[in-house]
C-alpha cells in the first residue's frame, strides 16, 4: 500500500467517497458540482494523505488540519486530526495506523506540538497516545425564565448582527479567547471563513467599556421554538449577563434557549429562578468528548508551573521518548533530557497519554496509576501536582 498526499482537486474523487460512506447516509446522489463550490474551498490547506493499492484504490484516508491551540497560555501549533477513514474492504489490515503515524510526523516536521481530535472510540486513538479532554455541556432553559433580567440595567451595550458583516469582528474575538483561555483552539483562516460565507447565524456581541468581552452565535428554528445558541464565549459575568439579558427579550417569540458551555461552567448559578438542565452527551460512535496529545517535549517548554521537580521517564512512543527532567522552579517550566542518576529526585513513568493529561490539566498524577497511564509514586505525584495543577481546557472548535 503506498501512502501519498492528495492535490485539493483530487480530494472529492479520491477521499470524499471513503468519508462520505463513513460518516454520512448511503447510498444517496452525490453532487460533485456542489461540493466542489461549496466544501472544497475549505479544504485547501489541510494536509490529506490516502493509502492506495497498487492499482490506484483509495483504501483509506486522514486528513491533519493546522490549527493553533492555547495550552496554559501559550498558544502552540495544532494539528486537527479529522475524517479519518478506511474502504469497509480494507478494515482491520493495519491502514489507518500507517496513516496516522505518517501525517502526524509530517503534521510535527512542520512545527506542530499538540494535536487535537474527536475519536469515535478513545481507546483506539489512547493506543496512539491520546488522552480525552473533558467534553462541553448544552444548557437548556425557559426564556421566560430570564424575565428578571429584562429591567436590569447593566454597565454595557450588546450588538446585533449577521455573522457575515460581524465576521471580522468574530475573528477578532476567537483570537481573544484563543490568547485567554487555556484549551482554545482555532481552525487556520481558510477554514473558520466558512462562517462568513455560510452566514446562517445571527452574532450577538456584548461590549463593556468599548472592548468585546462577549460572543454568542445563534440561529431561531420557529416561531415558539427553540433559539439554538453554539458556545457561550464570555470574558466575566458582567459580558455573560449582558448576552443573556438580550435572548430574555425572545420571551414572546421562542420558548426555551439552549446553548454550549463550557465543561466548568455552572448556569445554574447564573440567576435566581433559572430552571436549567445541562447535559452532556458522550455515546459512541456519533457524539464524542475530544482527545488531545503532546506531539514533542517542545510543547512544554516554559508553560507557567508551580515550584516541583521530577524525572519523567516515557514509555515507548514513536513522538514523546526518554527520560526528562521536569523542573518548575522558576515558575516557568523547563524540560531537558536527563540521563544522571539522582536518587533524591522523585521519578515517575509514563506514557505519551499520561504526560499529555498532565499538560492539558485533565488528570491527577493519582488518576494516571489507576487509568494505567503511568507508575507515578506518591513523591512523583507530590512534584507532579505542583508543576501542573488542574486546569480545565476548553476546546471550543470541532471537527
Ligand atoms: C475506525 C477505522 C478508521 C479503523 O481503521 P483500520 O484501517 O481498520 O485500522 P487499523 O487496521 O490500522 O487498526 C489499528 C489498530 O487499531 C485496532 N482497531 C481497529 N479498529 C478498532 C476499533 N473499532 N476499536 C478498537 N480497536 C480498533 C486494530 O486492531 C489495530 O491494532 P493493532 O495495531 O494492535 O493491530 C475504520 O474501521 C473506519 O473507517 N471506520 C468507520 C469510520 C470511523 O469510525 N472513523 C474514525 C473517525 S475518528
């Protein structure tokens, strides 16, 4: 089988069959026309690889999308995995692991330190080196329920808009969440266009003081229905208040609002009388919780840390290996190989997914040893909590 990148052009004869019987229903028409004017464009930069059968069939196929991601404030070259695929012929004969571990060495020649993807069973891609981030919740709620917002008068202003005309505007607040918010990852700007060019969305923006603090996209599917929000993107209560007082003012036009919230969000602490339920969905094949891994050392270098020290010794993983010293004294984190014995300093082992639940702030070293992610001894875990103290990431894009 031979691996090979695929032209944009030869994505929709090439690939798209794989994914669309994958992921889609089937068998239906296919318009090439139509795809080639309205998904292609937004596959132009996305890096596709095919494995193919000495006669030219596509067997199978992943696709790496170059995005940026905030990892405890640092914002680090991502690679999106998507559209990961095998012909229903070509299943269980070792195609896409060949194929993943060629588009992640590329996708990390290229500078990528992180990836980022939505499994559709986690325990295939934790083999790979994956650990799960913790999922986002939708939050549903009467309108009427924000009736005591209606009167309050808030230091603060909303906007009101299509998302094609606030597209600059939307761009330019993703940015903000991306510097501010740990977990943020944003798609590169041939991708995220598609919300212009789609714009099927209203954007409600809230401003205090002249600055955005606030964001929520929205679309209405009936008249007594639902107003359907994506994720709720708030810098502080005062921003987050100010969205929620204008959907207040749908009370007679739709019934309930729901929106995405972030997993440590808590709606039900927003307002009194709010009638809230939060739900979140993770079921296999169809609704995931993403997964994330460190794809080099690199990723580590100088995040803020707490004052701990420790030696990390990895197990074998084609992208993470060797032994390291892990040393946060400054405040800032330093990893370098580290091959001296010293017995007063505490070791711990792990594997590619259990360093990675530590850098993402998802696991406590105690969780790694019962998730069979590491041998981490109580002094390890000790200097272990410190360098790296919780911190819920956030997502945000899916793909
Ligand atoms: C899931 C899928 C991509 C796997 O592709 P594949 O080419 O059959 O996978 P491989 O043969 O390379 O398997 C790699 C390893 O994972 C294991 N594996 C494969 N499918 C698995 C599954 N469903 N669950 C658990 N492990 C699985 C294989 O046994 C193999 O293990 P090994 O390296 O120890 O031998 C393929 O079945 C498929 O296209 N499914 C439908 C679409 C889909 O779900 N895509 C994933 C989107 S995230």
């Amino acid at each position: 089988m031979a691996i090979r990148h695929l032209a944009v052009e030869e994505i929709l004869t090439t690939a798209y069959p794989l994914r669309a019987y994958a992921f889609g229903g089937s068998p239906g028409p296919v318009d090439l026309d139509e795809l080639r004017r309205t998904w292609l464009p937004y596959q132009e930069g996305n890096r596709t690889l095919v494995a193919e059968t000495a006669d030219g069939v596509a067997m199978a196929t992943a696709t790496g999308i170059p995005m940026r991601q905030n990892l405890r404030g640092r914002v680090l070259p991502m690679a999106g995995v998507a559209s990961v695929t095998t012909h229903p012929l070509g299943r269980r004969q070792g195609h896409v692991r060949e194929l993943l571990q060629r588009l992640l060495d590329e996708m990390r020649d290229e500078g990528h330190l992180l990836s980022t993807l939505y499994p559709f069973r986690p325990s295939f891609y934790e083999r790979f080196g994956y650990v799960g981030l913790a999922a986002a919740r939708t939050a549903t709620f009467p309108v009427a329920d924000l009736a005591a917002l209606l009167r309050a008068d808030l230091p603060g202003e909303v906007r009101w808009t299509r998302a094609g005309p606030g597209y600059p505007e939307y761009v330019a607040f993703l940015d903000r969440c991306l510097t501010g918010r740990h977990g943020f990852a944003v798609f590169p700007g041939y991708r995220q266009v598609r919300v212009r060019d789609d714009d099927d969305r209203w954007l409600l923006t809230a401003h205090v003081d002249g600055v955005t603090e606030g964001l929520l996209t929205y679309r209405i599917d009936d008249h007594g229905g639902t107003l359907a929000a994506d994720d709720l993107l708030a810098f502080g209560p005062l921003a987050r208040t100010l969205l929620l007082q204008f959907l207040g003012r749908h009370v007679d036009q739709v019934e309930r609002v729901s929106m995405v919230v972030a997993a440590d969000d808590l709606p039900e602490l927003w307002l009194t009388d709010l009638g809230v339920v939060c739900e979140t969905r993770v079921t296999r094949p169809d609704h995931a919780a993403p997964m994330a891994r460190l794809l080099s050392m690199d990723a580590l270098d100088g995040l803020p840390a707490g004052a701990g020290r420790c030696r990390v010794e990895l197990t074998t993983d084609r992208w993470l290996a060797g032994t390291w010293l892990l040393d946060g004294a400054t405040g800032h984190l330093e990893s370098r190989p580290h091959s001296t014995g010293d017995s007063a300093l505490p070791v711990a082992t792990l594997t590619a997914a259990g360093l990675s639940a530590l850098a993402y702030g998802v696991l406590d070293p105690a969780e790694l040893v019962i998730r069979g992610l590491g041998v981490v001894p109580p002094d390890a875990a000790v200097e272990l909590r410190r360098i790296f103290p919780r911190d819920l990431p956030y997502l945000h894009a899916n793909f």
